[in-house]
C-alpha cells in the first residue's frame, strides 16, 4: 500500500502547522484505487493535491474515511465529495455532528475493515466520541489522528463530547496494540510509540494530583483550579485549559473522589 502524506493547508492555533491527511493507494488490481484519510477543510490546495496524487498513480478515490467530526478533520467532506461523487464517505457515528457535514456516511464500528481490507478500525474515544485510528496489522503502523502530537498535548474537550476517563482508555487500548510508528493527524510520524504513550499516562496523572491539591487547599471553583494548576496562562489560552480541567474534574468525580457542586467543588 503506497501511503502519500497530503497537508489540508490549514495552519492555525488549534491545528499548528495544519492537519496530515493521508492517501493509501491499493496497487494489488489493474485498476488502483485508494482511500484518504480525513477529509481536511476543503482548501483547494489540498483538492489539487488529491488529485494530483491519484492522476500520478492511476488510481480513483473509492473511499474517504473520516477519525472524528472534528471541523479540522471532516469540514472538507463537501468539497471532496462534489469532486469525487462515486467515493464512500466512512466515519463511526456521532449523531449530535454527523449531520454537519452531509447525510450520507456509512457507519464504520470497532474492528470495521477499511482501505481494502488492509486496515482495522480501532474505536478511541476520549478526545471525540467518534474518535477512530486505522490499524495495519501487518507493518504495525497505526492512522493516530488526534490521539497523540509529537511535543504537546491534547485537548480533551469536556463541554464538547470528550471524556477524560475514555481517553486515558483509548491510550491504554493503543499500548496494548504495540504499535511500531504513528502516523497522527497533526506534527511529526512518532516511531518510539509507547515513549510517548506512557509520558502521556504520566502527565495526566500529575495533573489530576495537581488538581487534587488545589482542591484540598481550599480552591473550590474551576477559575480558582486554573490560577492554581496553570500559573501565568494567557488568556487566549484559557477557554483550552478551562476544558482540560473540566475534564479531570469530571474524572475525578465519577472516580468518587470529589464533588461538583453548583456553588463549589468539594472533596469526597
């Protein structure tokens, strides 16, 4: 399977430098055909790179599958299909966003097989509800999307489907694959996987003691959670960190280890 790394061109603070996207072309037939992975947000350098992509090798865009209804990820989905009508749009359901984007997705669940059967849907939630990665078998290569960036974090956004307790299960899920190369929808390839899996595992765990001390020392709102836990942080970056903390503190809430009240956040 030939893998072309294709950028949707849209850099920016959430997405960095832009989002990967990433063509697998299936040369096994007399008539190759391929499938991308993510749909970007339709900026026409991306479409011409498709294109180009496929003329250079012959082959016809069969399917597109999308990780999650993430704008980033599925915005482009409209633009991709008015170029490519015959391709089949795949994606695990999420109800509440599918919509956005078109009506016609064929419904993708754990362990679908995609791109010719090649690769293994691997259902991830936690950042999305609908948060998938490919899973080749074969090579040990996993399509990651936003399960993990190279050098930062992801945002877990509680207000907006996400789900700390999901994610940290999904993260598990992946170690367990033993995956020997990520290819994520954002930054670098990763080729030490479990390094950074478990430097991830690490780093929430400190900040769910780190919110655990807060807490004990008298800091009974989420405002008073972020002065405490994020020291110095700009504005501009608060909405994001407003939402990990969120995250946490519904984690820790359904561990039976605090409280949210209407008035305050109280210790169990």
């Amino acid at each position: 399977m030939d893998i072309v790394l294709l950028p949707a061109h849209n850099p920016g603070p959430l997405t960095g430098e832009g989002n990967n996207t990433y063509l697998l072309v299936w040369s096994d037939r007399s008539q190759p055909r391929a499938s991308l992975i993510d749909a970007g947000v339709g900026h026409p350098d991306h479409l011409a790179e498709i294109d180009g992509a496929l003329r250079a090798r012959g082959a016809e865009l069969a399917e597109v599958l999308v990780t999650h209804a993430h704008s980033d990820h599925a915005s482009g989905a409209g633009a991709v299909r008015r170029r490519w009508p015959s391709a089949v749009f795949r994606k695990i359901p999420w109800p509440e966003r599918d919509g956005t984007y078109g009506r016609d997705w064929r419904a993708l669940e754990d362990g679908s097989l995609v791109a010719d059967g090649s690769l293994v849907t691997i259902h991830t939630p936690g950042h999305a509800p609908d948060h998938a990665c490919f899973w080749d078998p074969r090579t040990r290569v996993l399509f990651s999307a936003d399960l993990v960036i190279k050098g930062t974090t992801v945002v877990i956004p509680a207000s907006h489907g996400g789900s700390l307790t999901a994610y940290l299960e999904s993260l598990n899920r992946v170690l367990r694959l033993d995956p020997e190369r990520l290819l994520p929808a954002h930054g670098p390839a990763i080729d030490r996987p479990r390094s950074l899996i478990e430097e991830y595992l690490e780093h929430r765990a400190l900040r769910e003691q780190q919110i655990l001390n807060a807490v004990a020392s008298g800091c009974d709102t989420l405002d008073g959670i972020l002065d405490a836990v994020y020291p110095g942080l700009s504005d501009d970056l608060r909405p994001v960190a407003r939402e990990s903390a969120l995250a946490h503190l519904q984690k820790l809430e359904s561990d039976g280890r605090l409280r949210i009240g209407d008035e305050a956040i109280l210790l169990l």
